[in-house]
C-alpha cells in the first residue's frame, strides 16, 4: 500500500467538476440548493410549533445519529440533515465528475468518502450534542477523560478499538490446544491435539494470511475455526507467520512459498507418515497456497489431496478499494525503498485498512473515546485488528507489483517462483473456495474468477457479512446464510442468479467437503511430532505474540 498515493491528479479533476460543466451538474447543484430551502423552512416552521417532517433520512445501517440529542434541538436537527444532504451531493458529483471509469474513479470515490464521513458534525465538539450532554451529566468529566484517553492513544500510536486488558494470546485467545513442532525464520509450525478418537488419515495444513497474526482462526472456543476443524476429526497444522523485524527484512514471495508453504507441508507429511495432505488458504494465504502449489505442480510434486480457499483472489482484475492505494508510481517508490530490504510497517498497513471502513474504524472511536471519554467494550476480534503484523518489504514489492499492479499470477507461465514457471490450470484437485457477499477487501465477484484459474474441480460458496465476520461464522452459532450453486458458469453474476439461500453458517457444508477428502481415517496419533520433528513450545507458540 502507499504512503501517500498519487491522488492530486484525481483531486484536480474532482475540484474541476464542482464548476458548471454541462446540464447534470447544473441539475444536480439546483436539487441541491432546493433540497436546503426545503429544509430550512422546515426548521423555520419548527421553531414556530409546527411538526418539522424529516427532508433528509439517514442511510440504512447509519447510527451516528441515533441520539435523542439530536432530534431534541432545532439546531442539532438541522446539522445532521444539512451534511446528509452536503454528503449526498458530494457523492453525486463524484460520480458526475469527468474523470473516466477504472481506478481513477473507484480513487474519486474513495476520497469522496473519506472527506464526507471526516467532515460529519458528530466527529467535532461543537457540533456533536451528545458531548456536550455527556460534558454536563459527568461536570466536565468526560472532558477530562477523553483528553486522557487522547494523549494514551497518541503514546501507543493507534486508536484504542477494544479493552485490551481483557485480552492475551495464548490465555483466552489461540487456546487450542497443541504445540509447534517446526520453526524457521519465515514461520512456525504448529500442530494442535487430537479431540476425537479418530482422524482424517490425511492431515490439514492451514496457512492464514501473513498480513494479519493466525489467531483470527484461533479467537476463542466458541468461535474458533481452528478447534472446529480439530473437532470434525482433522490433524490440524497452522502456519504462524514470523512478525518480521529488521532481521527478516530481506524475505521475498520465493522464501514464503518454499520456508512457509512447501515446508510446512512436508512436515506434516513427515509427522503423518502420509504421501497427501489437505491445504487451506486464507485471503493473502490463499494467493500464497496456491503459488506454492503451482510450483509443486511444476516440479512434479503431488503433495496436496484438496485445497480450501477462504476469501482468496487469484485473479485481481477488480481488487476492490485497496486498489485505490497501487499504482506503478507507489509501487516504484516501494520497489525503490524497501524492495531489496526493510520493512511495511504493520501501523501503516493497519492505517490502510483502517479507512476502508472509516465511520467504522476510526470516526465511532474518536467520537467514543475522546469526546465522551468512554472506554471501548472487550471485543476479541477487534484486539486482534489492533494486533498488526509487519512486511518483509520484497515480498511485499513483490505482492504489489505482480498481483495487484499488473495481476500476472493469472497468466500461466508468466511468473517465476522458486526456479519454475508457475501455472494455475496445472493445480488440478479439488477446491472449496469461500467468499463472502460484503467483503470490502476481497470483492466476491473478482473472487470468484480464481475458478476459471483453477485446473480442477472447484466447489463455490458465497457467505453472508463481510471479511472476517463472513468467515468467522461458528456452525453453532448458526447466523447469517449462505448461497450454494453447483453450475460451473463464468460469470459471477449469472452464478448468484441461480443460486439458492441457505440459513446457517457454511462451516458444516465445508466440513461435509473435507470430509470426502480425508483419504480414510486411522486412529488419533497420542503423541504429537515426531523424532525428526518433535514438539518445542506448546501452542500458540512465541512468533504470534511478537509484536509490530
């Protein structure tokens, strides 16, 4: 991601279309001088006793103004509709705007929604109610609070998102049980204790996504996708990424595909006296599973029975908002600073996700902790949001430029990884590939291309929520839905056209999949390692609690 991406061309264009350029835009600044007479009459005839119908409603899902505080005051009123109605223009004159469709809109867009959501009348302490009747019930204390609650944030670097005394890895988060049994210095390997009496005969190796620490599969019992799998009669191995620090600098794509992937896989082979085992990506794991196993495909090597993809893009045509963060410029500047060595900052990547879902993220944590002075409630999946990972900087130069630049993984041959030419259409087994209908971060639709990439058969479920929430979805929890189709279209669209809902989480429907694939089942092995690779610190291990 960029430090500072190449927008002032996009800004130019967006401050050029706030100037009369045709019938549209001149259409749009009358609806939106009408639409403030409108309201101000409203609140003229408010303060005469009349009822003051509502001229701009909030957008569904928007509670940053749910306050009675708000509704209680003429003045107050009239703030929260008039930036609704300023928010609402703004948007369509971005989409009005002349700038031409592909990146330099979804950028237009983008910033749009940085500068409306940052200029909300909640986020400020003279145009914000409920600070200043928070202000008055706590006689200045929430004032006081809050400025404490600032400078702490400033000393720590990030905005408190969650209570985290509450939390610590390895006491109440990534508690199940088992031990790493193989380490290096691109990760280690952990594998966890039997729960059943018997397993799969092939084991399962799961390599989650190194931008983010593994425990995200690992929160706690109840939620944990880890355990679940434990559970469904599975030998578990999980990859914990190494937190890269000066040392780690020099890592590239090639050193995790061969010490992560490759490894980690011949480990638990290794362990499970097995020819197979059973692999599972998750989004950046996913795109790094999948490289590791075109260069097993190129080299001969048919060490993977199946293969579950959760949130995964091979194809990054489409890439979603962080596309708006890479262009040939940034990524130069990466390729030119830490491309041949040095670090990502995990802060920086953090601050990068962070805005995606600003109002989210950042604006409802401002406003919580500083100008009421509250103190965030104890969420386990926001602790580990908080908890950022580093990036060796030539892997991710390497990322960058070759997956979301010029999105050369596609293309078979195209990219050389560990000494072979890599192809996508030679990975012929099985595929379970998850995506999920809100991700901001792994567009469904884009995911779902990765199964014309693919060279075997490819099974295809769309989950409900977002990113994590969608794939963090206990099977006894049982929320949400998700959307099955067997037909083997190409285009998304068409697929979700034919598509059933089905209530429920999709863990069980995956687990019934896996099933298929266990290659038979043997007794639960008692012990776990083996003398080549024996077990050396119990789980989850000390590289998960290194911190960016």
């Amino acid at each position: 991601m960029s430090e500072s991406p190449d927008f002032a061309a996009t800004m130019q264009q967006w401050l050029q279309a706030w100037q009369p350029q045709g019938d549209a835009l001149a259409a749009l600044q009358g609806e939106w001088r009408q639409r403030h007479e409108v309201l101000w009459q409203a609140m003229v005839n408010r303060r005469k006793g009349d009822p003051s119908p509502t001229v701009a409603a909030a957008e569904p899902g928007d509670r940053r103004f749910d306050h009675p505080a708000w509704a209680e005051s003429p003045v107050f009123d009239y703030l929260r509709q008039a930036y609704r109605i300023n928010a609402e223009y703004l948007k369509k004159v971005a989409e009005a705007a002349p700038v031409t469709e592909g990146q330099a809109k979804d950028r237009l867009r983008f910033i749009t929604r940085q500068v409306v959501d940052a200029m909300a009348p909640s986020n400020f302490v003279a145009t914000n109610p409920e600070f200043i009747r928070k202000a008055i019930e706590t006689q200045g204390e929430s004032i006081t609070q809050g400025v404490k609650n600032l400078i702490a944030d400033l000393e720590k670097g990030r905005i408190s998102m969650t209570d985290e005394s509450v939390f610590e890895v390895g006491r109440n988060l990534a508690v199940t049980p088992g031990a790493v049994v193989y380490e290096n210095e691109v990760m280690q390997l952990i594998q966890y204790s039997p729960l059943t009496d018997t397993v799969a005969r092939r084991p399962f190796v799961m390599v989650p996504p190194c931008i983010n620490k593994f425990y995200i599969l690992d929160l706690q019992p109840e939620n944990s996708y880890v355990r679940y799998a434990v559970e469904q009669g599975n030998t578990v191995f999980l990859v914990s990424w190494r937190n890269p620090k000066a040392e780690q600098g020099h890592l590239g794509w090639d050193d995790y595909i061969e010490q992560g992937v490759l490894t980690a896989i011949k480990v638990a082979k290794e362990i499970c006296k097995v020819d197979q085992v059973n692999a599972l990506g998750f989004c950046v794991g996913g795109t790094i599973v999948s490289s590791a196993l075109a260069v097993m495909k190129a080299r001969g090597g048919e060490d993977v029975a199946s293969l579950t993809l959760l949130t995964t893009l091979l194809d990054f045509s489409e890439p979603g908002e962080l596309g708006c963060f890479i262009d040939e410029t940034s990524v130069v500047a990466r390729e030119n600073t830490i491309g041949k060595g040095g670090l990502l900052m995990g802060s920086e990547l953090s601050s990068v996700f962070s805005a995606l879902r600003a109002n989210d993220l950042i604006w409802q944590y401002v406003v919580g902790n500083y100008l009421k002075g509250g103190k965030p409630a104890a969420f386990d999946l926001l602790y580990w949001n908080s908890d950022s990972t580093n990036l060796a900087g030539p892997f991710a130069a390497y990322y960058l430029r070759n997956m979301y630049l010029e999105n050369n993984l596609r293309v078979p041959g195209k990219l050389a990884m560990c000494g072979v030419k890599a192809d996508l259409g030679k990975v012929d087994l099985p595929v379970f590939i998850l995506a999920t209908r809100e991700d901001h971060i792994v567009p469904w639709k884009t995911s779902y291309l990765g199964r014309g990439l693919l060279g075997g058969t490819t099974t295809f479920v769309l989950g409900a929520s977002g990113h994590i929430a969608g794939v963090i979805n206990p099977a006894a929890k049982n929320k949400r839905s998700h959307w099955i189709n067997d037909a083997k279209v190409a285009d998304p669209e068409e697929w979700l056209a034919g598509a059933t809902e089905v209530p429920g989480s999709w863990w069980s429907r995956w687990a019934e999949w896996l099933k298929q694939q266990a290659g038979g089942e043997v007794p639960a092995r008692g012990r776990l390692g083996s003398k080549t690779n024996p077990p050396s610190e119990p789980a989850p291990g000390r590289y998960v609690k290194e911190r960016a």
